[in-house]
C-alpha cells in the first residue's frame, strides 16, 4: 500500500495462518491479514508496547480509509491530535477487505460465511502474533469498525485499555439498516447463482445498486449542496455509478452479509473499560432517534456518548467519519 502522507515510520506487515476454522465450521488452508503499522512504538521493561492504538475500518473501507487527506491532515502528523510521535498505530485489513484474503482472490462463492466475530478474531490473532503486545492502548473504529470495536471490547478482557466506537450503535443490524443490505446482496447473491458465467453483467448491476449506499451514508444538506438542480443530480449519479467500478462485487456481497452476527446489546452490563461512543446528529445510516442514550448510560457507567451536531460546514451524515476536524480532540481527550 503507497501512502503519500508525511507519516512516520510505516511498515507493512503480513500474517498468515494456515487451516484457519470460521466460527460455522467452515475453513480455509491459508488466511492471510494485512496491517500497516506507523508512529513510534513505546515498551516497557518486559519488551511489550504500551502505546499501540489499533484503527478499524469500515464495510466500504480498507486501511486506505484511514489515510484520506480529512483525517491526516487533522489526525496523526504535528500538533494534532493522536500524534504520531505518541502513539504506535496498526491499521489492518480485515479478512474479506483490501489486502487481506478475500472472495475474488480466487475462492468467488465458495469463500466462507464469515462474520462480524471471524473478522475480530483474526485481527487479534494478527496482531498477537506480529507485535510484542499484551494490551492495546486503545482501539478506534468507524462505522463497521466501530461495531468491532464493541465486540473486541466485549470478548478480549484486558487486551484493550480503552475504546472508541464512531458512526455506530450497539444493536444488532435490524430495520433499515438491514433491508437496504439485503436489497443489494440478495440481488447479488441470485445474479451470481444463476448467471454464475456472465461476471460482466453482475458488476454492471452493482456499480448501478451500489451508489445507494453513497446516498445513504451522505446528508440531505451537503447532497442539495453538490446537487442543487436536476443536471447536477444526474451529474451526481453518473459519478457514483463510475465509483462503483472500484469496487468488487461478489466482495461487497460477503461484507455487507458479514454482520449478521453481531449484536453487543444483551452484553453491554458486563463492558468494563471505558468506551466512548461518537455519533453525529445528520447520520442517516445510523439515526441517533434509535438510540436510547439514557438507558445505555444507566446500562454501564464506563460508557460515554458524545453526538455531534456539525452544522452546515461539515454536514457529511456518516460520513463525518472521515472528518477528523470535528472529533479528533474529543478522542484524544478520552483516550489520555
């Protein structure tokens, strides 16, 4: 992976496991994992970092996620918070994203059903295995990743000091959040299964699906802002379609069917490091409006939540996520 950022001290790192057992049973005779790793490692008198901060992802992502000008340019490099000359950051690849083993590497449907829980597991094993570390310092994930970050919270005890969970909720994928995801992959999975041979004519119809999930995750203002009249909302979607080309289809299909397992709620009780969850008022794709703040604060006192209203300047709707301007102090504040 290229990343042309004034970053610190960056490595890639590849881990691989051989035979690997999915939680279904099903299993693969390798696995691999990619990670980037940047900033400046500390240890302690035992050789074990102690100030690794792992970034998570989200389902659209990879760890190029993290390197978008928006968050860089306000995260990681001088004076900004989560400097890098504080933390020693990992950022990987899930398994079914970006380097990582995946689908179309060769395996098309016969890839296994992973889920939300395979994709945590393999990330620990990863990093485990490659650093000389005993505990995290803090995890951060957006959207998909911060849905990681509550199991990884949850099922890892004492391997992370402290969490942070963005653009995400603790409940299972239900609702709206669930039909838009079976509306795509249930179109994929019939294309697939019945025009197993014609691969052109699955992708042109994702790269035609698949930009409605670019208008979810935006907001009505900063879409009426780039799309004001008829012309430039064709414009618009012409756009997206092309977009879409990057993309993978038979990839998007097994990532946005992996979070059928998870679901953090009945556990929240028994949370115990503090986690900070950020949500933004604009978000379509995870509306604050489902979220019964009040009683997940009475559920467990480690847990905080912070909404934020970014006005019309940053009104991106899920994706604040990328806008490390607006809640990068708010987590750097939460981890020190």
């Amino acid at each position: 992976m290229t990343v042309e950022i004034n970053l610190e001290n960056i490595r890639e790192h590849q881990f691989k496991i051989e035979n690997y057992i999915f939680n279904n049973g099903q299993t693969l005779p390798n696995v691999i994992i990619a990670m980037t790793s940047f900033g400046h490692p500390t240890f302690d008198s035992n050789g074990q970092i102690t100030n690794a901060i792992l970034l998570l992802h989200g389902t659209s992502g990879t760890a190029e996620s993290w390197f978008v000008p928006s968050l860089t340019q306000f995260l990681f490099t001088s004076d900004n918070p989560l400097n890098q000359k504080d933390y020693f950051f990992i950022v990987p690849d899930s398994i079914g994203n970006g380097r990582s083993t995946k689908p179309s590497d060769e395996f098309g449907l016969n890839f296994p059903d992973y889920g939300y829980h395979d994709m945590v597991n393999l990330v620990k094993l990863a990093i485990c295995n490659t650093f000389p570390i005993n505990q995290l310092f803090a995890v951060i994930g957006t959207s998909m990743g911060g849905m990681h970050t509550w199991l990884m919270a949850l099922k890892f005890k004492g391997f992370i000091k402290s969490a942070v969970a963005i653009a995400c909720m603790p409940y299972e994928i239900s609702g709206r959040n669930l039909l838009w995801r079976k509306i795509i992959t249930s179109t994929l999975d019939c294309l697939m299964r019945e025009k197993t041979s014609n691969s052109e004519l699955t992708n042109s119809v994702f790269k035609n699906i698949w930009p409605l999930f670019s208008v979810l995750t935006d907001s009505a203002t900063h879409l009426q802002q780039i799309a004001p009249t008829r012309d430039k909302s064709l414009q618009h979607h012409t756009h997206l379609v092309t977009n879409s080309g990057s993309f993978n289809a038979i990839d998007m299909m097994y990532r946005l069917s992996a979070s059928f397992d998870y679901n953090p709620e009945p556990y929240i009780e028994q949370l115990d490091i503090p986690l900070l969850m950020i949500n933004f008022k604009d978000d379509l794709l995870t509306p604050i409006e489902l979220m019964n703040i009040q009683q997940l604060h009475q559920r467990n006192s480690n847990l905080s939540i912070n909404i934020i209203d970014s006005g019309d300047n940053y009104s991106f709707g899920h994706q604040n996520l990328s806008q490390g301007r607006i809640w990068g102090i708010l987590v750097d504040q939460f981890i020190r």
